[in-house]
C-alpha cells in the first residue's frame, strides 16, 4: 500500500472510531461458553491451561498476573490464555463474573510484549488461530460490560501488547511504564484492533503522531496525554492504588 492511501485510511479509520459513541466492535457477538467448559466455572477462572496466568481473587476482582520470561511475548500459549481467561469473564445466568479484573507482570521490565511473529510463518494449526484470538481478545475487552479491565502497567508494552492494553477500559502507570506501536516503522499495521481505540482516548491528532511515527510514549507523557489515568513513582504504590480503586468499585 502506498504511504498516502495508508494514510487516508488510518485518518479515516480514526476519525471514525473517535466521534462513535459506544464502544468500537460493539456488535460483535459474545462467545458463550457451554456447561460443560472450563470457561463455565463459577467459582473462579480455571488454571490457564498453559500456565501463562496466575489468578489471585477477592468477592468481586480478580488480578491476573501474566508471566511468559522473558519479554511476555504474545505467543499461542499465552494468547490461549487469554482468550480462556476471557471467554469465562462473560456473564450468563448463574454465573457469578468479577466487577474488576487487574491486569500485571510478574516481569519487572515488561507488561505485555508483541505477537510473535513466528506464528506468520507456521503451518500449524495453533500457529494459525492465534492472531484471530488475539483480535477476539481486544474485542472481549471492549464488550463484556460487566466488568471493568483494568492495565496495571509497569515495563515494556508494545505491539499487540499496547493493543490488548488500549483496549482495556483503565490504564495505570509506574516509573518504567514505555508504550509503543512499532509497526508501521517495520511496514505493516497493528492488527488487532488498538489503534481503533488510541483516537477516543487520547484524540485523532495524538494517535496519528503516535501509530505513524512510532514513538514510544513514557509514565509521565502518557498520563499528561490521557493515555494513563495516572502515574506513580514506585511499583508499590501503583499496586496499592490499583487495589484500592479496584476494591471501591467492586
């Protein structure tokens, strides 16, 4: 594609998703889980299958912990994951869903990584489906309504992990917090569904400069853009204050 018609595209792309109202993907439609599904639990999320989550849950949040070393890069196992993780978070009659979910990193450097783009390459099957889950994920992120997405974010998030994270509905900042949307500097798109959201988040003009100059945005920029809802000085403090907003609205 040639830069000017990438351009007009991505402008009208944003400037489309920056006057909606509602939330982008609104009429996707949720997967439900069967009965008989791990997802269908009603006492908790299951153990992710691959064990790239850890769960730690009051009455009415539950804190994921993500941990793929080194980078948390989004890979099948870790995407799968998610995707599970998700799928149970919807509601259904009978089934008790947490108000809050917490997003963190065992990782100290990294929040969430980029897809790996090994998977392009791959001829299996689990190689395949992953990009789909992953723009399923972000989709799941804008329409379960029930609960709110919280982005504990402390290290390094670009990519697919910038994507997932603008796609939750908080976005909390520590002192190593850096964001990025590298791919138009390697010449493709982000592509599962992100850059939809940066326009109704931080403006047209601000996502623009940022998705196609590809600049990595810090704790203290992020918060001054709206990106962050805030920022703290120390990883302890965002951890309280993310506690403690996460346990006044449950």
């Amino acid at each position: 594609m040639k830069p000017q018609a990438f351009l007009v595209l991505l402008t009208a792309t944003l400037s489309l998703f920056t006057t909606s109202l509602g939330r982008p993907f609104g009429s996707h439609e949720a997967l439900a889980p069967r009965s008989s599904d791990p997802q269908a639990n009603t006492n908790g999320p299951p153990p992710s299958r691959h064990g790239k989550l850890t769960f730690t849950q009051t009455v009415n949040v539950t804190r994921v912990t993500i941990n793929n070393p080194p980078i948390n890069l989004l890979t099948i196992e870790l995407i799968s994951d998610l995707y599970e993780f998700l799928l149970w978070t919807q509601p259904f009659p009978g089934k008790t869903t947490p108000k809050v979910v917490i997003f963190s990193s065992a990782l100290p450097d990294f929040f969430i990584s980029h897809f790996d783009l090994v998977n392009l390459q791959s001829s299996d099957p689990a190689a395949a489906a992953a990009l789909p889950q992953l723009v399923a994920c972000g989709r799941l992120l804008q329409n379960i309504t029930s609960t709110a997405f919280i982005a504990e974010i402390n290290g390094r998030t670009f990519g697919g992990g910038q994507e997932l994270s603008s796609q939750m509905d908080m976005r909390f900042a520590g002192p190593n917090a850096l964001v990025s949307q590298y791919e138009n500097s390697c010449g493709f798109v982000a592509m599962a569904g992100g850059q939809l959201s940066l326009g109704p988040i931080i403006g047209k003009a601000r996502a623009m400069e940022h998705l196609l100059a590809s600049k990595t945005i810090d704790a203290k920029t992020g918060t001054d853009i709206g990106l962050f809802n805030a920022q703290y000085g120390d990883p302890g403090t965002l951890r309280r204050e993310v506690d403690a907003l996460a346990a006044r609205i449950g």
